[in-house]
C-alpha cells in the first residue's frame, strides 16, 4: 500500500501538477488538495513501519544522481 502511494508520488503525472506552482505558497496549497499526498499522511500518522519506509525512500532519492538528460 505504502509503495503504491509513494510510485504515484515519485510519477511524471504529479510532478506535472507540482510543477504548475509559481511560489511556494501555492505549491503548499497544491500539495493539500492532492488526493494522494492525504492518503499518504493518513498511511503515516499511525504507522511507525510506514514513517520509517517513507524516510528510507526518501534518502535513496536524495542519493541518487539524476540524469539532466531525461
């Protein structure tokens, strides 16, 4: 569940969405409404499992070189 929740967070289609924010006040505003980034807080608040598989994800992206190309 967690996994299908963070590939659709990591996917082309919402970075599109993001991607239309022109400040950082409506890309807030942006992320608040997404139907998946809710699901993704409800999958996390009580989940320590979730919290930690959230954060693991979140480092391997932060290490991984990206490719400028693509």
């Amino acid at each position: 569940m967690i996994q299908d929740i963070m590939e659709k967070i990591e996917s082309y289609e919402f970075s599109a969405i993001l991607g239309i924010a022109s400040s950082f006040q409506v890309f807030k505003q942006i992320m608040s409404k997404q139907e998946i980034v809710i699901e993704l807080t409800k999958n996390i608040n009580n989940s320590p499992e979730n919290q930690w598989l959230v954060f693991q994800r979140t480092v391997a992206l932060s290490q991984k070189k990206i490719d400028s190309q693509t």
